[in-house]
C-alpha cells in the first residue's frame, strides 16, 4: 500500500508539486486570516442574562425576577448548569451549556425562553438582557477621559462618553459592546419637597402623573394646501429645565401652582452603583470595549485605536480618550513569544540538518517539510476554527523538531541508497526502493507520536481548553510531515538529489558527514563495552531509574503555572456593607499608597459596575489597574512576578481591606468559572436563608473536627443592613388605605420614580421624581413621610409601618434553581477520599437537616479525581495501542517491549530537569513528558529496525548491536538534537507565557539527553534479550 | 487490568507503565497550594483587637475621643401654620343695613382703636353713621364697597393684630404623649426667612377627626409682620433635654454581629465593646452601659476597624 503511494506521486511529480503549492498557498492564506489570541480561551461556554432592578433587594429581586429567568432557562437543549446571583438591584442569571455548542444557536434559544420569562415578571421590575456576545477575554480595551481643561464635571464628561465616544466605537466592526463607567449619567432631578405638597393638598402620585402628561410630541397627519401636503405635528416635549419648572401641577381659583413651587429642579447625576476613579486624585469617566466571540483580537484591538483617534480628533478641546489597558500588546508579547521560538527553532533546526546531513541538497529536502507542515497546520487550524495563540503555536514549537524526523529517515535512506547504487539504475526506482523500505516504520513512528497526545484530549474544564489546542496542532503537524515524508519527500529528492560520485561500501562511515564520522570514533568503544558487559548496561539503567524514582517524590506540584498577563491588577475586597462613599474613600488612600511606589506610573480603578454587561461587581469591590513604568526605571530586575512582590511589600496591609494581586483576564474568567478554589467544597441545598446558614454552621463545626481539616470556611451570605419597612395592615385599614397606597409613596419618596424623558436631540435623559434629601436620606426622615389617606389626612409613615434596621443577605446564589451555601475546606495530611467519607458519616449522624435540604460534595478534588480516573484509563489504553503499532510494525512482542523500556529511561532524565531547573510537576510539565513518550518510542525504534535488518542478514547479535548502533548514530543523534534544538528557544525564552512553555521545554529537552545516551548505549546492550529469533529459527 | 496480565512476565515493563501512570496521576494530583493565604494583621492572642498605626488612623479619619458626660436633647419635628392670634381679631360689622357712602380704609391699612373705617347711610334712618374698629391692628380683609348696599350679617372689616401671631403645630397622634405646654419649639419657616423660639402655650384637648391630627399652638411675637398667617413653617420641638453620664457621637456606634459597639482605645489597639444605648438625641446617644467615663473611644470612621476586624469573612464572598 505504501509502496503504491510512494509510486503514485513519483510518477506524478509535478501533480503533486502543484497540489503542494496550492495547499501552501491556502495555508499561507489561512494563516493571514486566523484569528490571534493570548492565549487559549479557557472561558466556559454560557450566555447570561441580566436584568437591572433598581432599588430592589436581593430577596425581591429573587422572587420576582431570577426564579422567573432560571425556570425558563430549565430543559433547555445542551444546558449544563443554571446559576444565578441576585444582588441589590441586579440579577445575572449565567445559563452554562455544553462545550463546542454554537454560541449563536445558545443564544437564541435562550432568547425564546427569555420572552417566556418577561411574561413572569411583574411590570416595572426589570427586563432582562443577554449579555455581550463574548467571552471572558473579550474585554479587549479599557480607555478613560482625559479633561486638560478640568473645566468639565463628571456629569458632561459621562454625557460625552455614552453618547458620543460610545457610538462611534460601537461601529467599529468586531465590537460587540461599549460600555460606560465612573462619573454621573445625566439626570433631570425634581427634588419635592414634602411640606409644600401638604401646603397644596398635593400628592406625590399626582406630581409625577402631571409631568408625564405634560411632555409629549404628537403627529396628526396632514392637510391640504394649495395642492402641497402640510405635515401636522404639535410640539409639547419638555426641553429643559424651564419647561419643567413651568408644569402646572394644580390650579387654586385660578392661580396655578407650577412644579417650581414644589420642587427643586436641577441637572443632576443619577444613582450609581459603581465609579472610576485615578491616581488618588479623583474621579474619572471611563469606557470598556467588548471584542465580539470569534473575532481576532489584535485586529479588532488595531480597529479601535485608530478609530480613538478619529474620536479624538471630534471631541471638544481638551478631551482625549486615553487607554489604560488593551490586550493587543498582552497578544503580541505572546505570539512573539511563541514565534520567535517557532523561529528560532527552525533555524536551529536547519543548522543541525546541514551539519548532520553533510550536503546542502538532502538537507534543503528536509527543512521544506518544516514550512510545509506548518502551513498545512495553519490551513486545517483555519478549517477546525483553532485560534493562534501561545498555546496553539507552542504546540507547533515543541512539533518542530520532530516535523523533520519522518523525512530525515527518508531522506537518509535515499541518500545512502543512491550513494550505493550503481550509477546506471534509474533513479526513481532506487528512490521508490529506498522510501518503501522505511516508510511504515515511519508511518508508525508518527501515529504513535500523534497517539501519545490523545490522554491532552481527554483533558476536562480549563486544563483541557488550554492544552488541547497544542494537541491539536502536534497532531496535525505531524500528520502534516507524514504527509510530506511520504508524497513530497520521495518527489522532491528524485529532482533535487543527485546520485553519488563515487561509489562506496556498505561500510559504516562511508560518505557520513565528517561530524557523524567523528561521533562515531569514541562510541564504538564505549557501545562494544556495554554490550559485551551486560550487567553494566544494567546498572546504569537501574541506577538513572532510581535517581528518578529518588528526586520524583522531591518535586513540588502545581496545576497549571500562571500565565503572566503583564497587567498588574490590585483588587480591594471591602466589607459587603461599605457604602459607595467610604469604598470611593478607601480606594483613594490605596491609589495614593500605590503612587508612592516609583514604579507605578498610574492607577486606574473601577470600583462596582457600570453598565451593565462586563461586570457584576458589588460596590465592595474595587479593581486597580496598574500601569508600570518602563523597566528601565525599575528599582528591581526582573519580570512581573518580582513587582507584585514590591507592590505587595511597600503596600502593606490595607486596615479593613483586602487585597489582592491578580490579572484582568485571569480574573474576568474566574469570575465566569464561579468554580470553588478550596479542594472540597460541601454544598447545602435548601429555601430558607437563616436554616441554610444555621446547618452550614453545624456542618463546618462538626467538619472541622474531623482530622485533616483546614481552612474551613462558611460562604458569608449575610452582611448587608436593611432598612426594613414592614407594612402594618391594622394601622393602614384604620385610614382607609392600600398597601400599594403606602409603598408607592416610600418608593417613589425615597428611592425616585421616573416621570418621563427630556430629549436633547436623540440623546435622552431621565426625569427623577423624588423627595428632597432632608427629607429621605436619614431613618428619621423615612419616618416623618406624611401619606395622604383617602380622608385627606396626612400620616407619617412610622404610624403605617414598623422600621427596624435587619441585617440581610448580601446577594444570593442559585444552581440548579435552589438556594444554596457553600462551605469550603481544604484536606492535610490524609487522603481526601477517606476524608470525605469519614465527614460524611459525622454530618449524618450529628447534624439534623430538615425535609427538602440537600448536602453535595464537590470542589476540585472532584474535577481531579475525575481527571484521574480518565487517565487511570485513557493512559494504559494509550500504551496498550502504542503497543499494538509497535508489534504491527516488528511484527515481534520482544522488540516492541524493548522499546516501551526507553520510556522509563526518557522519564529521568525530565524529572532530573524539572528538579536542577527549580519547577514543579504541573500539567504542562506532563504534557512534556507525553511529547517525550513519542520522541523516545522513535529513537528507539530506528535502532531497533536497523539492528532486525543486520541480524536479518546473519550478522551476530552482538556484532549487530555494535554495528547498527553505529552506523545509526546519525538518524538518533538527528532527530534528539532537532528536537531538543527546536525546543531551546522556549527553554530561555523569558517572553510573555513562556512560563506555561518551560516546564514543558524542560522535560523534553532533559528527557532527550537521558534518552538518546541510553538508547544509544543501553538498547544495543539489551537487545540481545529482547531481539527476534532469527537465527534460531532460520 | 487486562493490560497488565499481559505484562506480567515483563515486570520490567510493567514496572515502567506503572510508574508512567503514577507520574501522570501525580502531575495532575490535588494540590493544595490554592489554600487561601490571609494575613492576620491582628493580635493572635486576642482575635477581637485591631491596630493601627497613627498615619494609619490619619489616612482612614480615624478620631478619638475621651467619654464624658453631655447634654441630650431630643427633639421632634412637626409641620405646622402660621395663623391669626384668634384673640387679636376683631369682625367690624355694620349695625344697621345700609348703603356704603364712604370707604376711609383699605386692606393692608394700620388702623389704630376707634377708627372709623367706612360711612354706611342706615336703611331705617336714612342717617349716616360711622363704622369703628374695636381693635387696633391692620386690615386684612375688607368686604364693601362704594355704594354697596350691605346687610348686618356681612363682615365688613376683618382687623387683627399682627404683633403677635399663632403658630399651629400638628401634632400627630404617635408624638402626642411627648408634647407638652410649655416645651420650646423653634420655628423654621424656611425660605430664608428667620427663625424664631416660642413656648407651646396650648394644646388641643380634643383630636381633629378628619386628619386624626391634635394641634400645639405657639404664640409668636412678630413685631416686623414677617411671620405672615396662611405660612407653613416646620417646628423642630424640644420635648426633654437631661444630662447624662456618658454620651457618644451617632457616628461612634457601629453594629456588629447584631450589636452595638463603640471602639475602645486600649495600649494593645482598638478593641470593640458592646454598650447599651440609653436615650438618643438628634446627634448624640446615651451609653449606660460598655463605655467609662474617662476611657477613649473612636468617635469617627470606627467602620474602617470593624472592616479589619471582619476581613477574613468577606475574602471568599464575591461572586461565589
């Protein structure tokens, strides 16, 4: 079959080499138009959905609103998980569903559930909106307002953002969304005062019915003139202040009572639930650019730049957009990063070809496998919708050196043949021989490469969406050499290579590269004492074992080294009490302790949320963007990692905050994870708050005395005071009133009631009907709320209502549409599974849980324990096929086994440079450790090939172990020192992610060096346990 | 396991895939470095005591204060109208129906006792005789005209005087147990107008049944007729005013844990003392219980200590 496919494109070279341009060509293509990111997006596939309430509390937002959502939400296609959070005014429902659905299909059916939903919810409580069609890295530009003049207030600069700045950018294509944050959106404030509305006998209700109906356009179609239509239209809209103040609310025998003489009317900032603020030195607007889901980052990055300046150049002097964070130099660094290794590598990689393969030409054949490989994985990474990122293209960096591997042996074998031919032999027949003979070891050599990356695929949650875009690229670069090795190799060397000039013995060294020859002068001996010594070979095989087997237990471990994203973010967790004032406060004084450090150049912070879309953020918490300034005026070397050290040092601990060091992307997705960080995490289903909190409490108690526990902790639900106004229904009916009566005036009186829009143009602000300070904004004052009962008298509205200060749920969380607490632990010094099942047992027996509550284990000891079972299974089932190639290619159980035996040995030597080089055994350290598998399996099984042909041809055992070592000192040497080269580049790399690439980097290349010395000395030494009974036999 | 049946002659290589498993498993084992790490910025010992340093307690606003005795004055504010005093008014009605044939005054005019105000030709006479205020005092209404013929039940003059005016306050039913005649109100009519003290001098003994509302009446002098009848004022009450022992600032007290606290400055740090609120003032409170006299407390920005305080609870909270 091969030999077939190797004849095929022989005979048509130049079908073939127009097919090999072509698809060249649509790579190249492909690779212009793939999409480029940071990295992977580890983002969980979900669509949310928000529904802005103001003024309401959690419990009412619950009731009225989420429940509603989150039914709708139920049985639909795909849906993994529904979990929700209702906060003080806000309700985000986050519909999760199954990896790899269309995200445009998942939205839609969530909007036809969603109209559903609208139907549930009562009018005026909300309407709910999907968010921004994007993902956790979708936040690709923050910018703010930069006022030279400081002659404009926070309130124009706002108007300027949401109506200016705002739409220019939302035209910019792969924008999805622009959202705005920090200073006051614009307001018609009509502040009542309340005696004036007993002098005049008038009610709220009736203040805001009048300026509704005193605001209005209408048309009235036309009339005729003269043979021309005059359209009809009556202007009656409010323009402005004056036309406020002159509404007449009432007229008294004749003398009108206007809206002035009740109320102040002013131009004011509507109530905000978060703010920006810099450097400690006050407020600021700011603005959040959205990438769209799929689109390339850096593009839509490029496209928003320049479209900030042609805004710039609009905007009245003195106003500038000023970005404070983009992704675009985060997305750079890291495909630089990646790049320049791909780079690099390649040249290394050509270099080690010229040297080893002793003639230009053979060596031109095999480094255009590199391009062709690489851009036929562009072009199916196009196909497959596989961004580039670090990730995807470092996938392609560790594949470089072994892309070559399959058309080295090909090209080596042509070139010995050709030099041993007799010159009168056609030269495609030869070339055919030469490649049939060793192209099924090839083929196997690259399936079990690719084979040994199938446990990355199996890979779950974030661990697999970061790796198994490298898998894939491996893969299909390899499949892309295989390719190449077996059409293109065959073709390209018939017109390329030219035959020997002189003929030549099949003897060993003969026409090899001066290089190879001097190799091979110190090995000799060595080899030959190894395989007349046996026991040696063993000794050193057991002792290298047992070296590993020793500094193994010593290696630390991680999961997934942290990607630097080269942004500081400093993030201030304030008590869930704090008001908006002592939280902009307290930023202030950590902006001002931050600016004291001579390596922060600014602080921008956004504290809680603007609008809504990107954030969900209580006002509690307050994110710090630091910009640095350039290295150079550093007081400390060294990366990213070293200034969070000075940071977290000079800043010192914040009284009553805390705070944090993170990244905007690594927190972004968090936020989307919600996952629980702890290793067990116990979850408490239920309805009531108090009973959850209470039985959260005793599970904790009883928990935390199992042995093995720490860090236990309770989720805190409650810390929010309330101002509780509970309606007396005995005292309403004495008056004759509704509790609507009572609960309209508190709400409209103390939390404002729009009344209607002014219109400015298109731009179109609210009009806030609402009692005046005094009179709203203390308890007391609440209290002193005068209601007008049917009988026209006025009662204040503690005479209605008891009012007692409560404290109340901060917000509350849902799955799987039922409240729930969360208590976290971690486990020390005992085995978790033991843990849990002892915990379990005492929460039975101690703790008393009523009807309809459920206790749930989880956290990520789960998601380990799953990803382990998997691998107990997917990694022997892995071997196992490894192993069937492997007898289907010797066609021999003893030689297959052979080579399994230079696993172990390639394990060393990794562990050896995981442990000089100072890391931990983390997921992309395995994953080195697979990449090693293969490479190890190759080398192993070029040398044992070659020894079968020898011992084939009768040559001693012995003797054919010395021999073919020998003379395959130069594939082994090649394909380890290519693939070891091509990874050099990663291993020094200090570049943006290269700290997820170097572990892997170092397991590869310290593997290879283990590796290739014992296949070198210890496989011709076991051989003869392990070889094919020729001899015997024959 | 089937795997490794087929291995067992080569434990060799059995020996390996186990090793590559345990390798595997142990790469992607539990870690538990994610464990939280807190920082304890407080005594050890004593979990309940915050300290700061004294930039600290500038930065945050911090105030101390030395507990002492203080005045409580506790007052209520109530709306209320301006009115005529009802006891300097005076109706001047003609004595016989008549015709008006002279006007001599007008609304606004100061008219001083005995004046005549208008000349009215009697119906029954056909004589013309004068019509005299009782009272000295201003006109503030006026119902005839020039030729008229006017009846003696109609009111031709309304004079009152307005060197002294009613306060009415409403008082509603929940506060009617704290007002008492005598207690000193200020009146504040707002608009820039000035604000005046006066004494309850009568309290309604019966409730108004429409409004359910009983009426507190100051008599105010008003000498430069700037308190105008028919204005609504607002009237704060001072219903008790009494010293007390210890009084703290409402900006001292913070709740925690359901409980009022005030922060004592003790040589460790500042450490939260549950107190019992007495009577409360509009900007002062009563402690009877939990603060000395004598001992310093945080008087401002105690929220920043009670946040330290309760820091290790709100690390996990957001969005979980």
């Amino acid at each position: 079959m091969l030999q077939r496919i190797i004849d095929f494109s022989l005979g048509n070279r130049l079908l073939i080499l127009v097919a090999a341009v072509l698809l060249m060509g649509a790579g190249y293509l492909a690779y212009t138009r793939l999409p480029v990111d940071a990295f992977p997006d580890v983002s969980p596939n979900l669509v949310q959905v928000f529904t802005v309430t103001d003024g309401l509390a959690p419990e009412e937002i619950e009731k009225y609103v989420t429940f509603p959502v989150e039914a709708a939400m139920t049985g639909l296609p795909g849906v993994e998980k529904v979990r929700s959070l209702s906060n003080f005014g806000l309700s985000v429902v986050n519909v999760y569903f199954a990896d790899g659905m269309d995200i445009y299909f998942a939205r839609q059916i969530v909007g036809e559930r969603l109209q559903e939903a609208r139907e549930q919810i009562p009018d005026g409580f909300g309407d709910p909106q999907m968010g921004p069609i994007s993902t956790g890295m979708g936040l690709v530009l923050f910018y703010y307002l930069d006022d030279a003049t400081g002659e404009y207030t926070l309130e124009e600069l706002r108007t300027i953002q949401d109506w200016l700045v705002k739409f220019h950018l939302q035209t910019v294509p792969g924008v999805t969304e622009v959202l705005g944050i920090g200073g006051y959106e614009r307001q018609f404030q009509i502040s009542v005062r309340p005696d004036q509305l007993v002098r005049y006998d008038i009610t709220l209700d009736e203040v805001i019915s009048r300026i509704r109906s005193n605001n209005l356009n209408v048309g009235a179609q036309f009339i005729e003139k003269n043979s021309e239509e005059f359209i009809v239209r009556s202007e009656g809209l409010a323009t402005g202040r004056d036309d406020l103040r002159s509404i007449v609310i009432k007229t008294v025998h004749g003398t009108p009572v206007y809206l002035a003489d009740l109320a102040e009317i002013e131009i004011g900032g509507a109530i905000r639930r978060g703010l920006q603020s810099r450097n400690g030195r006050g407020e600021i607007v700011a603005g959040q650019v959205i990438k769209l889901f799929g689109t390339n980052s850096s593009a839509v990055i490029q496209r928003v730049e320049e479209k900030l300046a042609e805004i710039n150049s609009i905007l009245p002097e003195g106003i500038t957009l000023k970005p404070y964070y983009e992704q675009k130099s985060l997305v750079q660094a890291a495909s630089r990063t990646v790049t320049s290794a791909l780079i690099q590598g390649i040249l290394l990689v050509a270099i080690v070809l010229l040297i080893f393969m002793g003639g230009f030409r053979p060596s031109l054949v095999v480094a255009l496998s590199l391009p062709f490989s690489v851009l036929f994985t562009f072009l199916l990474m196009g196909r497959f919708g596989i961004s580039a990122n670090l990730m995807s293209l470092g996938g392609l960096a560790i594949a470089i050196g072994m892309l070559v591997d399959g058309t080295i042996v090909m090209v080596e074998n042509i070139d010995r043949r050709l030099r041993l031919a007799p010159p009168d032999q056609s030269r495609l027949r030869i070339i055919s021989r030469a490649c049939g003979e060793v192209g099924r070891p090839i083929v196997f050599a690259i399936a079990i490469i690719i084979l040994v990356f199938v446990p990355l695929f199996t890979l779950q949650g974030v661990e697999g969406k970061t790796f198994r875009p490298l898998a894939y690229t491996v893969a299909i670069a390899m499949l892309g050499s295989l390719l190449f090795s077996l059409l293109l190799a065959p073709t390209l060397s018939s017109m390329l290579m030219r035959s020997s000039r002189k003929q030549g013995e099949d003897d060993e060294g003969a026409g090899e590269p001066r290089v190879v020859r001097w190799l091979q002068v110190p090995y000799r001996p060595v080899v030959g004492f190894f395989v007349r010594h046996r026991p040696a070979a063993i000794l050193v095989a057991v002792v290298l074992l047992a070296l590993g087997a020793v500094i193994l237990p010593r290696l630390g471990s991680e999961f997934t080294p942290k990607l630097r994203e080269g942004t500081i973010v400093v993030r201030l967790t304030m008590p869930p009490s704090i008001s908006l004032t002592q939280s902009q406060a307290t930023t202030r004084i950590v902006e001002r302790r931050l600016m004291a450090i001579p390596e922060i150049k600014e602080v921008v912070s956004r504290i809680g949320r603007g609008e809504v879309g990107a954030h969900t953020d209580p006002i509690n918490s307050a994110e710090m963007y630091v910009v640095l300034q350039p290295k150079d005026k550093w007081r400390v070397k060294g990366g990213q990692e070293t200034v969070e050290n000075l940071i977290r040092e000079e800043l010192g601990n914040v009284p009553g905050v805390l705070v944090n060091l993170t990244q905007p992307i690594e927190m972004t997705v968090d936020e989307l994870l919600e996952g629980v960080r702890a290793e067990l995490a116990i979850k408490i289903f239920g309805d009531d708050l108090e009973t959850l909190k209470d039985k959260a409490d005793e599970v904790a108690a009883v928990v935390g005395d199992v042995a093995g526990a720490a860090d236990v902790q309770v989720d805190q639900v409650d810390g929010t005071p309330q101002l509780l106004l509970r309606i007396d229904r005995q005292a309403i009916a004495r008056y004759g009133l509704n509790v609507d009566d009572v609960q309209s005036v508190i709400k409209a009186a103390v939390g404002g009631e729009t009344a209607g829009q002014i219109y400015e143009g298109i731009r179109r602000f609210d009009i806030l009907v609402r009692y005046a300070p005094e009179a709203r904004s203390t308890a007391d004052a609440i209290a002193e709320i005068l209601i007008t009962a049917p009988s026209g008298a006025h009662v204040p509205l503690d005479q209605l209502v008891s009012i007692r200060e409560i404290i109340g749920p901060r917000q509350i969380t849902r799955e799987d549409n039922q409240r729930f607490i969360t208590i976290q632990c971690n486990v020390v010094g005992k085995d978790i599974g033991s843990f849990v099942d002892e915990a379990q047992e005492v929460i039975a027996t101690k703790v008393d849980l009523p009807p309809g509550y459920l206790v749930t284990w989880g956290g990520q000891f789960r998601l380990q324990q799953e990803a382990n079972r998997r691998l107990m299974v997917v990694v022997p089932v892995t071997l196992l096929f490894v192993f069937l190639l492997l007898f289907g290619n010797f066609g021999s159980l003893r030689n297959s086994l052979l080579i399994l035996l230079n696993i172990p040995l390639a394990l060393t030597g990794g562990i050896v440079g995981l442990w000089l080089t100072g890391q931990n055994l983390s997921v992309p350290a395995s994953v080195g450790f697979i990449a090693l598998f293969g490479i190890a399996l190759e080398n192993g099984m070029v040398l044992v090939t070659y020894f079968n042909q020898l011992v084939q041809k009768g040559i001693s055992i012995d003797e054919a172990s010395v021999r073919g070592s020998c003379q395959r000192i130069r594939p082994v040497l090649m394909t380890a020192t290519t693939t070891a080269l091509g990874l050099l580049p990663l291993l020094f790399s200090h570049g943006t992610g290269s700290e997820v690439q170097k572990p892997l980097a170092t397991v590869v290349v310290g593997g290879l060096l283990t590796s290739t010395i014992l296949t070198l000395l210890v496989i011709p030494a076991f051989y003869k346990w392990f070889a094919i009974r020729v001899e015997k036999e024959s | 396991m089937n795997v490794f049946n087929v291995m067992r002659p080569f434990s060799r290589s059995a020996l390996a895939l186990l090793w590559v498993l345990s390798l595997l498993t142990a790469a992607t084992g539990p870690i538990s470095a994610f464990a939280a790490e807190d920082e304890h910025a407080h005594d050890e010992e004593n979990p309940r005591t915050v300290s700061l340093t004294p930039e600290e307690q500038r930065e945050f606003g911090v105030e101390i204060a030395v507990a002492g005795p203080a005045e409580i004055v506790q007052t209520l504010q109530l709306p209320g109208e301006v009115q005529v005093n009802g006891n300097r008014l005076a109706h001047i009605s003609p004595r016989f129906p008549g015709i008006v044939t002279k006007v001599g005054a007008n609304i606004g005019d100061k008219v001083t006792h005995g004046q005549a105000l208008a000349v009215i030709q009697s119906d029954q006479s056909l004589s013309n005789y004068e019509i005299k205020t009782m009272i000295s005092g201003t006109i503030i209404d006026k119902h005839l005209t020039l030729g008229e013929a006017i009846t003696r039940e109609a009111t031709a003059f309304v004079v009152a005087d307005l060197s002294t005016v009613w306060v009415d306050i409403t008082v509603f039913q929940k506060d009617l147990p704290r007002i008492k005649v005598g207690q000193q109100a200020v009146i504040n009519g707002g608009h820039g107008m000035p604000v005046a003290t006066g004494t309850i001098s009568y309290l309604s003994p019966v409730i108004d049944e429409a409004t359910r509302t009983a009426l507190a009446r100051v008599v105010l002098p008003n000498p430069q007729g700037g308190w105008r009848p028919g204005s609504f004022i607002n009237a704060d009450v001072m219903v008790a005013a009494f010293p007390v022992e210890v009084a703290v600032p409402r900006t001292a007290l913070q709740g925690m844990e359901e409980q009022d606290v005030v922060f004592l400055k003790t040589p460790a740090g500042f450490v939260p003392s549950p107190v019992t609120i007495g009577r409360k003032g509009r900007d002062l409170v009563e402690i009877t219980a939990g603060l000395e006299p004598g001992q310093e407390y945080v008087s401002r920005a105690g929220f920043t200590l009670k946040a330290e305080l309760g820091k290790d609870s709100f690390g996990e909270g957001h969005a979980h």
